[in-house]
C-alpha cells in the first residue's frame, strides 16, 4: 500500500470547505483501476489536504493515480 499526500499549494490559499464532501467528490471519481484503498481529507483555513491510499506497485504508479483522480475530482466539483 502507498500513500499519497496532497496538498494546495501556499500561494493559492483555498477556502475552507468540508472535508467529507471532499472525500465524497474523490471517492466519487475514482475507479477501480486506480486502486484506491482509502482517503483521508482535512480543511482548515487556507489549507486542504488530502492522504490517498493505493494498492500500488510503486510510488510513481501511485503518484500518477493520485493525479488522474484529483484532476477528474475538480473537474466534476461545484466551485
């Protein structure tokens, strides 16, 4: 299993959101070639950060997992 953290970058500040409705638009887009596992989200102030878990074969195809789903998440997500 691998973990993959992400956060926003510092100079783009986001608004606070909450964090399940985070994890429901990932977990909404993810599909079962992504071999997600689990995922966690926190919010604060000016921060989101996300943990995704894969059943990967290795950082770089785990990275690239974490990329493909975050990309379709905020592409489907209400701004």
């Amino acid at each position: 299993m691998t973990l993959v953290l992400l956060s926003a970058p510092p100079d783009r500040p986001v608004r606070r959101v909450d964090r399940h409705f985070v994890t429901d638009v990932i977990r909404a887009t993810a599909v079962p070639a992504d071999r997600l596992e689990h995922l966690y989200a926190g919010s604060a102030e000016g921060r989101l950060d996300s943990a995704l878990f894969f059943l990967a074969a290795g950082a770089e195809e785990a990275a690239s997992a974490g990329e493909r789903i975050v990309r379709r998440a905020l592409a489907v997500a209400p701004t």
